[in-house]
C-alpha cells in the first residue's frame, strides 16, 4: 500500500475523531511492543495502525475497548456489597403439588365496578369551591 489516507479509513470508522483516537491508540500499543499485524515497510506506526483500520486486520471494537479501558481511571468491579443483598433464610418451603392450603393465602378485598364508583362520587365534592370563582376578581380589585 502506496499511501494511506482518512477515506480509505473512513468507510471502517465513520467518526473521524474516533478513527484519530483509535489509530493514536493503536500507535501506542504498537511502539509498546504490540505484533503488527500489516508489512510494517519502513512506515512509522501511526501509518502503521492507520494501514490496520483500512486494512481491517485489527478489530476496530477491540481497539475501542481497549482504548476506553486505558482511559479508565477506576475500574468498576460488579461484585455485590455484602449489605446490598438480603441474606436467603435456610429453611424454605418447598413446593407442594396439589392443593394449597387456603388458610395460609391472603385474603385481597374484591370492589365491583360499581362499588368502586360509588366511592369515587362519595369523595367528589358536590358544590365548587368558593376559592375558584373568586381569585381572578380578587386580583382585580
């Protein structure tokens, strides 16, 4: 490859600026001892890693992870605080086939339609309140 330019890496990473960030990225880990994965022909390893976007021999979301995991300053490890969770009693109830035992289930109050409309019209005052009609006179005066 005669000359390497941004088109030819463009259509791999679409972002320019991430195509910088990745190819400094790249250029860094090469000259920290990285195998090339190109012929290196003489070029300095920006050329170098700009040669392996457009080349695709390496993965442009492996240099993306590994880029942001250098940028990192801590590192999030998902482990469970020992408080988060609650701790799991020993004796459980194992399941039974069958029947259940109906004296053991709770006991959910059960409103018609109707039921539940009456309640709703008993909490609905029946005359406007006097504040309503009167607070734009009142700013008037």
């Amino acid at each position: 490859m005669a000359r390497v330019t941004v088109e030819d890496c463009v259509d791999k990473v679409e972002n320019r600026f991430e195509l910088v960030l990745l190819a400094a990225h790249r250029a860094r880990a090469i000259s920290g001892g990285s195998a090339v994965t190109v012929d290196p022909d003489k070029d300095k390893n920006p050329v170098i890693a700009l040669r392996e976007i457009a080349e695709q021999t390496v993965q442009s979301e492996d240099m993306r992870e590994g880029l942001i995991h250098s940028l990192q300053k801590n590192v999030e490890v998902d482990e469970p605080e020992a408080a988060a969770a609650p701790v799991m009693q020993t004796e459980r109830r194992l399941p039974m086939l069958g029947r259940d035992d109906m004296s053991t289930d709770t006991v959910v109050d059960v409103l018609t339609e109707e039921q539940l409309l009456r309640g709703l019209e008993s909490m609905t005052p029946t005359e406007p309140s006097a504040t309503i009609g009167n607070s734009s006179r009142d700013r008037g005066r």
